[in-house]
C-alpha cells in the first residue's frame, strides 16, 4: 500500500495474469501468478499485489 486512500476516493483496479506453470505434484491443475493493482482518481497506485492461485486444468 504505497499510498493512503481516503474517504470519497475513487478506485479502479487491474488484474494480470503474469505466469502460468504446471504443478508438480498435482498433473491436472497449474499455479497461476496474477498481479493487482488498485489506482485513486489522481492516478496513483495505491495498492499492489502478487497472488498466487492453484487451480484445476481444463479437460
């Protein structure tokens, strides 16, 4: 949170997929890295992140 939000903001936020690998001790799902940001009327990021999320392939 590199900058303070406040009341009346306004936020938009993005989400990316950065990365996708297969899992090694699951075959039929894969790690999925995303990157999110939150952005105030001023164009400011006010929150970033990295998540990581293991979810099932398709068929």
């Amino acid at each position: 949170m590199p900058k303070p939000v406040f009341i009346g903001d306004t936020l938009r936020v993005f989400s990316e997929v950065t990365e996708l690998r297969a899992s090694k001790s699951r075959p039929d799902a894969g790690v999925v890295t995303f990157r999110h940001e939150a952005i105030n009327q001023r164009e400011e990021i006010v929150c970033s992140c990295l998540r990581l999320a293991l979810l099932r392939k398709r068929p």
